[in-house]
C-alpha cells in the first residue's frame, strides 16, 4: 500500500458498550471531510467479540508504541 492511498482521519472520539452474549461494540467518531475535521461528523460502529477486543487492543497498543519509536511502517494481519 502506497502513502496514495492512505486518507488520515482524525479520530474526533469513541466509545465502548458491553452487549450481551460477551460481545463489545466500538464506536469511533470520525470527520466526513478528513481537511475539515470540524465539519461534519460520521459514526462508525464495530461489535466484536470479547477476545477479538483484546486482541485488536494488543494490536493497537503494539503498533502505536512502534510508530513512537519510529520504526518502520509495517502491516500486522490478525
């Protein structure tokens, strides 16, 4: 994947529930426009398991700490 093809969206918020069944739904906040992160705003929600939580946590937490440190880009599958 080329830097062309990469749209950075700043994340404006989020927010976690607990759903029945162990499952967790992940809501992020995010601007339409990705030059106007004031404008208008859309809503992307994602249920996961309790596991898969975990895991993309992890994953997360991973990847922020070496994009930190400055290594280079990677992509890590699941």
């Amino acid at each position: 994947m080329s830097d062309e093809e990469i749209t950075l969206f700043p994340l404006i918020g989020f927010s976690t529930h607990t759903l029945p069944g162990s499952l967790v739904m992940l809501t992020l906040e995010l601007p339409v426009n990705s030059e106007e992160p004031e404008g208008e705003r859309t809503y992307v929600r994602i249920g996961l398991r309790a596991e898969g939580t975990r895991q993309l946590a992890d994953s997360l937490r991973r990847a922020a700490q070496a994009a930190e440190m400055g290594q280079a880009p990677s992509r890590n599958p699941s």
